[in-house]
C-alpha cells in the first residue's frame, strides 16, 4: 500500500493521544500534503495515501495547522489530486478562505500551476487538469462566486464613498456672495 510506504511503522505514533483536533494525527494530513504532488506516486497512489489517513483520522481534514490553513487549501495549492475526497470528509472546509492568502480554494485552485506528472504532458494538459480541479470546486460550493461578487461590489462602492469623502474634505469651502 503505498501508504505504508510514507508511513511506515510510525503511523501509531501519530494514533497515539488522539483527544482533539490540531493533534499530532490531525496535522499527518498537512504534513503530507504541505508539498508539491510528486509523480512518483502517481494519482492512484497519492489518492490511496491520502485516503488511508482520512479513514484513520476523519477530523484531520477539517483541522487546520498552526498557520490556520486547512488540507483543502494545501491540496488545492501544491496540486494533490484528492481534493474531492477531502471535501467529502470535511465539506465546509470549502467556504473557509485560507489564513496565509486570504482565498478560498476555488481562487487558490484558479491562481495555481500544476506541476508534470508525466514528462509527456503538454501545458494543455496542465491547464485542462487546472480547469477541471476548478469547476468541481465552483460546483460543490457556487454561491461562494455570488458571495465573493457582492464582498467586491462592497468593498468597490466603500472605496468609491472614502475617495468621494476625501475629495469633500479638500475641497476649499465654497464662498457666498452677500
């Protein structure tokens, strides 16, 4: 099983204490998915890895790390292909915007290249991946492009009333003829 392989005999260690979330055996799933997908593993066994320890430790994928950025964000970001299984296990994790870069995951997965899997992959391929990776995250949670749509218009129209207010207030006072 190839998550034998990047757990080993160790993985009683991150078993041990489990109390609560942020636990040792919580963050395995950051630790694991904290760099960028390999190859080597293929998609089928990145998948199976990521899959052992979300069916050992459940709450991991809805635990953030100490930078307060939770596996949907770190999968998203280095190009694991599991962030449907995530999701499954932790499905508002979604709707959280990611502490270090303030977007949720449909932007990281927007703003993100995927790296080769196979040396034969052209960068068609790669956007194809990214495009695909993108949709089922806007498909799982649409109403998220509506809320970020109406946090825009906000923040446009509360941009447009402190420009109007500063021009107000340079403005020199108009004189009244008598």
């Amino acid at each position: 099983c190839p998550s034998d392989y990047i757990l080993g005999d160790n993985s009683a260690n991150y078993n041990s204490g489990i109390t609560t979330s942020g636990s040792k055996a919580d963050l395995l799933i950051h630790d694991i998915l904290n760099g960028p997908f390999s190859h080597r593993f293929g998609v089928s066994g990145a998948r199976a890895i990521v899959k052992y320890v979300l069916d050992k430790f459940p709450s991991s994928a809805a635990s953030s790390d100490s930078h307060g950025r939770y596996p949907i964000h770190l999968a998203v970001q280095n190009g694991w292909p599991c962030h449907d299984l995530i999701i499954s296990a932790a499905p508002l994790t979604l709707e959280i915007r990611d502490a270090v870069n303030s977007l949720y995951p449909f932007q990281i997965a927007a703003s993100t290249s995927h790296v080769k899997i196979k040396e034969e992959q052209t960068d068609r391929d790669l956007n194809q991946i990214q495009l695909s990776t993108l949709y089922e995250l806007v498909r799982e949670s649409p109403l998220l492009l509506l809320h970020q749509r109406v946090v825009e218009s906000t923040n446009i129209a509360a941009r447009r009333d402190r420009d109007l207010q500063l021009h107000r207030e340079e403005e020199p006072p108009l004189k009244r003829k008598r």
